[in-house]
C-alpha cells in the first residue's frame, strides 16, 4: 500500500524530477505573448500560446532590466529558460532567462553558441586581460565618427581631464561589413603603436543591430590585441561577445570615458593630501630630533664632561681596587695550598726519608732493590745514604721470618 503524502510533498516531489530533468533545466520556446503584466516588483508574468496549447511564464526582475524591448501582447517571441514548479499552486511554469522577438531567434541562439564556444576556448579568463593603463598618453577609439558616441566620449574626456590626446578610427558600427572594418582600426593601432589603450564604442539597438560585435574574427582581433581594449557596445543591458572578450567591459561608451581617465581634480586634490601629510609627517619628524637634541644637549654630561670623565675614572679606581683585593685573596689561597701540598711531598720524598736514618738499596744498573729475590751473592750494590753513597759487596743473603 502506497504511503500517504501531504500536497506539499507531492508537489516537491514533481518539482525534484522536473528539475533533474536535463531537456528542462535549459529549453528555447517559441510562442506568442499573452496575457502580459510588469509587476511593480520589476517581474514580468505572461503567457506564451500557440494554436493548439499555452504555458505560464515568469521573468524575474533581474533579468528583465536586461531586455531592449518592452514586451507586450501579440508578440511573437523566443524565451529561453527552465521549468519549474511553483509550489504554492502546483502549477508548472518557464522560469524565463532571455527574451527575443522572434525573426532574431536564429541571432540569439549563434550568439549563445559562439558564447559557449569562446568560454570554453577560455577566451573570457581572467589570466588573460591586460590592464588598463592609469594615465594612457594616447587613448584610441574606434566608432563612428558621426553621431551621439564619439561627442559623449569627447565630452566626458574633456570634463574629466582637458588636457589628453585622442586617436579616433572611424568606422562602421552596423551592418554585414562593419565587423571587418572594426577589425582593421584595431590592427592599425596595434601595428603602429599609436595608442596605450582603444576605446570600442557604439550606442545601443537592436540584436541585428549590434550583430558586428558579436563576430567570431572580430573576437579573435580583439583577444590578440597587444593594447588593451575596452568594449562600450550599445546601453548598459546590453551584451556582446566583443564585450566578453576585450579586457574590460564599459556599460556604456560615456563610462568608458571614465573609466580610461581619472578626474583631474581628483588627482590634484589627491596631490595635495599627501603633500600636506608629507609635509605633516616631515614637520612632526624634525620636531621630534630636535627634541631629541635638546634633551642630549641637556644632559650632565654634555654640560660637565669633565665630571663624567672623573666619575668614570672613580669607577675604574673602585673596579681596579676591588680587582687587587680579589687577585690578592686568590694568590694567598694558593700560596697556603702551595706550601702545605710542598710540605706533604717533602715528608713522602726519598730525600726526606734519607735524611731520617733509612738508605736506598740499588744494584749497578741503579734499580732499587726491594726485595731479597732480586740480587745474587757477590753482586755490587749502591747504598745511598743522606750524605753520600756505600759501595758494597753481597757476602750473604738471610731471608727475614718477619
């Protein structure tokens, strides 16, 4: 018999096996809008049909900024996103990532692929983008040179620091060919070493419109570049690969004006604190050796150093009379254990011995004889007395019962 469950465990459990499924977790749909809302929380809820059937959608409102077209009824759309349950009503719904309208389907889904081609190449990595210089002498854009970009650069440069130097590429910004050209501005700064960072800008459109940016050769251009490269394409929801693959990646073009130089005011005001604090530290430093001088200067013995010379001298008197007194005891010491160990020798030596009554019996070779057993009759022998030596002959040898 089958366990009872709760309606909320069985919705759980159809939303487990919905999201472990792998068609689901990344789909691409196609349908008609229907049924639209913008919540005031940003979210987007709508419904997308077809002749025969419908499915609930969802966008949240972090995606949705995302968009360059506001949606509405009647739009015929590409979504791209997961399903999922909502758990509260059961019911079944495309959690909504991207929007496109349809005609773009086909652009949105290269842009996908070459995306995750060059992601994999590793062509978006960090160890890859160079830095962008702090004060470039030369900064290089390439846009169009007619419209709102280039003048919003020029303004924003000019209002931030007013003396800097421009190298504008003009170019194309849209249509089949524009890529190409792109290309061409960035190896001319390259080959001719003309500027220390480029600027790559254009205003915001549609997909089709920003398609230039999105090309593979122009990704490869841009990742080989030797100068860096900052990409400004289009409004700030928007994305290129172009903008994935330069070195930094700028909202929009007047932000990356700022970005490739600082505030000039900013920069002096900045001079200026750290001057004064140098210039505090430097103060508070001369400060403190001079107080250090004077508290030296004022010191007994820079004042009177021939007291300290005549106190040092005391102190040598004192160490060199303490010095005496201990080398004095010392000798004593030894001088008393000198004469006592002296006074023991004597009383053991032979000499002494001799000068008590006794002799020293030896045979011709001077051995001293110390026993009966080690001389024969008739043998010569030397007895040495206190005053002089008796040379003798061996007439008997009688062995002692003691």
């Amino acid at each position: 018999m089958s366990r009872i469950l709760s309606v909320s465990q069985l919705n759980s459990y159809i939303m487990g096996i919905i999201s472990n499924d792998k068609l689901l977790s990344d789909i691409i749909v196609s349908g008609e809008i229907s049924n639209f809302k913008h919540h005031s929380s940003g979210h987007l809820y709508f419904t997308l049909k077809d002749e025969r059937s419908l499915i609930k959608c969802v966008m949240f409102s972090s995606n949705a900024i995302k968009l360059n077209f506001k949606p509405s009824d009647g739009n015929k759309v590409i979504v791209k996103g997961y399903i999922s349950v909502y758990e509260k009503n059961g019911a079944y719904q495309i959690y909504v990532q991207k929007i496109s309208l349809e005609g773009t389907g086909d652009l949105f889904t290269k842009f996908e692929n070459m995306k995750n081609k060059l992601r994999a190449l590793g062509y978006f990595d960090k160890e890859h983008k160079k830095e962008i210089p702090y004060l470039p002498n030369t900064i290089g854009v390439i846009t169009s040179d007619t419209g709102a970009v280039i003048n919003d650069i020029l303004n924003v440069l000019k209002r931030r620091f007013s003396t800097y130097n421009i190298l504008l590429y003009p170019t194309k910004v849209q249509g089949d060919t524009a890529y190409k050209e792109i290309i061409k501005g960035i190896e001319y700064f390259n080959k001719n070493k003309s500027a220390d960072v480029i600027i790559l800008a254009r205003g915001g459109g549609s997909i089709e419109d920003l398609w230039p940016f999105n090309e593979y050769k122009l990704a490869l251009t841009i990742f080989n570049s030797d100068i860096p490269i900052i990409s400004a394409i289009g409004h700030e929801t928007d994305y290129t690969i172009s903008d994935f693959v330069s070195d930094m990646r700028a909202p929009t073009p007047s932000s990356a004006a700022e970005i490739v130089l600082p505030n000039k005011e900013d920069i002096i005001n900045y001079i200026y604190d750290n001057t004064m604090r140098i210039n505090k530290a430097y103060k508070n430093y001369l400060d403190n050796k001079k107080q250090l001088v004077s508290d030296y200067s004022n010191r007994p013995v820079l004042k009177r150093p021939e007291e300290f010379i005549n106190v040092l001298q005391m102190n040598i008197d004192f160490i060199t009379e303490k010095l005496n007194n201990i080398g004095e005891k010392i000798i004593n010491g030894v001088e008393k254990e000198f004469f006592t160990l002296t006074s023991k020798i004597e009383t053991l030596s032979p000499v002494s011995i001799i000068n008590r009554g006794f002799a020293i019996v030896m045979n011709d070779k001077d051995d001293i004889i110390t026993s009966i057993n080690k001389i024969d009759k008739d043998e010569i022998i030397n007895i040495k007395i206190s005053d002089g030596n008796i040379i003798s002959k061996v007439i008997k040898k009688e062995v002692s019962n003691g």
